[in-house]
C-alpha cells in the first residue's frame, strides 16, 4: 500500500516537479495514518535528494526511468556507492550547484542530510521544559538545540499538540538564529519581509514581548495569516499594512532567496542552474530598508543560500552606493557556529540549515 501510493507521488513528480505540492495533492486522500504519510514523503524526499544520481545511475546502466526503478534505488540505498562519481553526481546538484559546492564538500555533505523536525519555543505561553515534557506525553523525542528556543524532534512533531496549542511552531534553528542576532543588536525592530511571521514570531518569543517588533509583508494573504499568527502565539507585534515610513534601531531584510541553504528540507532546490533576477531583487530590498533606519542603526541582511550572487556580490554592490560598514564579527553571539568572510558570515549550527549573514551599521 504504502509503496504503491510513493510510486503515485514520484510519478507525478517526474512528470510536473514541484515535489511539495505532488505529496499535498496525494497524501491527504491516500487513506493512510500520519505515520506513514510520513514515511513516504521521506522516501519522495529521498528520491528527488538524490535525482541527478538515480539519473546516471539509470543511463549509466540501462534501467527503465519509471517511477518504481527510482524507488528501489531509494529503498536499497544507492547512494551509498557514490563516493566514486564526479562531483555532481556524487552530492546530486546542478552543475551550476556543483560549482559553488566544489570547494565546500562539508556543505555539499550536510544539504544531503535528512533534518529534523525543528521548533521553536514560544515563551509567551511556556518553557522549554514544558515543551520538552509535552512531546514526551505524546511519545515523540525531544532534544535540545543550540538556541535557548530550540527543541529537535521528528517530522511527526509538526503536529503534536504543542504547535495545535501554540506552545512552539516549526522553524529551523539556523532562521530562528537570524532572531536572536536581531534581538541581541537592537531594541525597536523592523521585519521587513515577514511572509507568515516566522521571524517576527521568534523575535517576540526571545524578548518575551519586551522590545518594539514591527513587521511588513507586501503579499496580502501572507500578511493576513502574519496577524492571525501573531494573535495566536500572544506574539506582540504591530503589522504593517503599508510600507513603513518609521525609522529602527535594526531593520531585517530575510530576502527571496534560490533557497540552496535549506536543501536538505527541499532538495529541488540542489538542481536549480542559477538564480535569476533574485540579486536584483534583494539589492532593491536592502536599498529600501537602508531608508528605515536611523543613524547609528542596523541593517541584517538574511538569506537560506550560498551562492555567491546572492550573498558576498549582493553586499559588496550594496556597500558601494551606501553610508553602511560592515559590523564588527567579535560581537555577535555563538560565534564557534558562524563562519566569517568579508562581507558577513554564514551559519554553522549543527542542525540548521546553511544562512548567510550580513550586519551592517549605517554611519
């Protein structure tokens, strides 16, 4: 049964991608308990992780490129024999990914690794403890993260009751970092570019509602679901319907991005062959922000991906035309987990996915 409803999600998938939106379209009507909807999106997960692989794998040896012959190499582990292939088949990328990739293989290792379920704690409603002990009454692990916010557990912990009650929602560790050096560097901030409130959610949690939150999203739907959210996580924070004229002590810009940081939870995202207009897109972003904040203020600049378009060159561009500098690396917390380069930083928690970070101080 359950074989049978993968081979559907990864035939679909084959044929239109989009591999989040092929296991919404199946799973919900499959007739199966959340357990093993969740072994199958592991298993779909795995297929499209290793994509480029099953591919050579397929030409190489003359398989058929069904939908069954790409779960039965997920299923016998296939990739466990890949030590011996060129580069973008042995880590499963694009060229163009391989390229940036070449010289990090400790990243290209990591964005294949299986995540946990991560979330974050809401400490406007609980503890950490509390959570801790709640997940346990439901029979589903519970460890510590780096963060004081962070609780690791299994992708069944998405819908324990926890998140129903609003006590924690899902957020990886590495994007619930990005709110704690917001909270740590200013008091009245600014989220620029809030989505769902992810962030904004985490700021409010890690300063128990006692600094200025603001946020701004500019797609309407999203932003009505920011409110809501923030109502139900007792999350203080006022939301904008337009974009703020105020000036911040830090304004965040968590910007579009090709999303390659966060690989290992969307593996689509290893095959992409560039990134578009995204630098564009993100320079307009920081050029706006630069507006919102006052003399002396921060600007964190925020995106899930390494590619050097979108983090070093986007910065490097920005520094330019700006009265901006780069802030000083000494200051910033759990510094053994951040890798410095010379225009910012990118994260290395241990079970985050890979940020890169830029702190600029407007003179």
């Amino acid at each position: 049964m359950e074989e049978k409803v993968a081979v559907r999600v990864i035939n679909k998938y084959l044929k239109k991608g989009n591999m989040a939106r092929c296991l919404r379209d199946i799973l919900p009507t499959a007739g199966l308990t959340k357990k093993q909807r969740e072994e199958i999106a592991e298993l779909v997960h795995d297929v499209v992780r290793w994509k480029r692989l099953y591919e050579h794998i397929i030409d190489s040896r003359g398989l058929s490129p069904s939908a069954e012959t790409y779960l039965k190499l997920a299923l016998n582990g296939a990739q466990a024999d890949a030590h011996s292939y060129a580069f973008e088949y042995r880590y499963s990328c694009s060229a163009y990914v391989a390229g940036i990739l070449k010289d990090h293989a400790e990243w290209a290792e990591f964005l294949n690794e299986m995540p946990p379920t991560t979330l974050c704690v809401n400490f406007n409603r609980t503890t950490r403890e509390e959570v801790h002990t709640m997940l346990q009454q439901e029979a589903l692990p519970s460890e510590r993260g780096v963060l004081p916010s962070a609780v690791l557990t299994t992708s069944v912990g998405k819908y324990s009751k926890v998140v129903q009650h609003y006590f924690a929602h899902v957020q990886d560790e590495s994007s619930q970092f990005v709110s704690f050096l917001a909270a740590s560097l200013g008091d009245i901030i600014y989220d620029m570019c809030a989505g769902n409130g992810g962030k904004s959610l985490a700021l409010a949690s890690m300063t128990r509602n006692q600094k200025n939150l603001y946020a701004y999203e500019v797609n309407a739907a999203k932003r009505t679901i920011l409110k809501q959210r923030c109502n139900e996580y007792k999350a203080k924070v006022t939301v904008e319907d337009y974009p703020s004229e105020k000036t911040f002590d830090l304004v965040l810009v968590d910007a579009p991005c090709s999303g390659l940081g966060a690989a290992r939870r969307n593996p689509e995202a290893k095959y992409i062959e560039g990134v578009g207009d995204l630098p564009q897109t993100q320079a307009s972003l920081l050029h706006q922000a630069a507006q919102n904040i006052r003399n002396g203020g921060i600007l964190l600049y925020a995106v899930c991906t390494v590619t050097p378009e979108e983090t070093t060159q986007v910065i490097k561009a920005f520094l330019k035309n700006q009265s901006f500098t780069l802030s000083s690396f000494e200051q910033y917390p759990l510094q053994p987990f951040l890798q410095k380069n010379t225009y910012g930083m990118f994260t290395g928690l241990p079970r985050g996915d890979l940020f890169f970070l830029s702190v600029l101080k407007k003179e």
